[in-house]
C-alpha cells in the first residue's frame, strides 16, 4: 500500500545555485547533499514534509526546459500571497503571473520562475476551502 510521497525530483541547471535559491526565497530546509558516481552533486531540501530532491541534469542545455516555455513544475502554498510576493518581487525574484482569482479552488493563485526557468505556482487557499475540502463548489462559470 502507497503511504505517501517519498520525494519529487528535480533536474536542475547548478544544483548548489538552485539549493541557495530554494532556502533563501522559499523556505526550504537543506537536509543532506552527496555525490555520487560521476561527481554529479545532488541534494535533499525539505518543506513541509516533502522532499525535493535536486539533481545536477546531465546536459542542461537539453533536459531543461528553456525558460520562456514556463514549464510549471511545482505548487507550493502562502497563507498571504500578496505579502509573499511583496516579498519575492523586492528580493529579485522573477514574477511570472500576479495573483489572481482561482477557477479550480477557493483563493488566490500566483506564479514566479526559479533559476533554471521552471515556473512555480504559489497558492493561498481561502477558508474554508483546501485540497481535501468536500462541499467545493466552482465560483466561476465554466469550470
């Protein structure tokens, strides 16, 4: 029986820039790094319980996607988007979609794109709304 994720994994241009970029802008936790056959370094970050493990690709200029095709390839949660990109957009950080209203749940959504040019999608659920709700109804016409 599946229990849970064990870890999503993530190919990325330069591991130890993507690492300092991950903890500094969005909280994560480094919890280990290695290297192993090759020299290719790899590393564990954690948030939240999740493991995001970022591998060093084996030929960036070709198994990462360029970043105007804003490739979406995580979503993570704020409790205050608007403060959170207040925030990130005062840092540097490249905002890819201003918060906006939601069509698939109750709150806002935003997008900013990492170093290696993946868009990531912040979200801010709105109560009483969240991803195992079950009385969620669609606020918008078409969805």
């Amino acid at each position: 029986m599946i229990t849970s994720f064990s870890h999503i994994y993530h190919r990325v241009r330069n591991v130890e820039e993507s690492m300092a970029w991950y903890t500094k802008h969005l909280g994560f936790k480094l919890l280990r790094k290695y290297s192993m056959g090759g020299g290719r370094v790899s590393g564990y970050l954690e948030l939240g319980g999740v493991l995001l493990e970022l591998t060093q690709a084996a030929n960036p200029d070709t198994d990462i996607p360029k970043p105007e095709a804003q490739e979406r390839r995580l979503g993570l949660t704020t409790p205050d988007i608007d403060a959170t990109f207040a925030q990130l957009r005062a840092a540097g950080v490249t905002i890819v979609q201003e918060p906006y209203d939601a069509r698939t749940f109750w709150g806002k959504q935003g997008a900013i794109q990492d170093p290696n040019g993946y868009v990531i999608s912040l979200r801010e659920w709105a109560a009483p709304d969240n991803p195992t709700y079950p009385d969620w109804q669609p606020k918008h016409e078409g969805v």
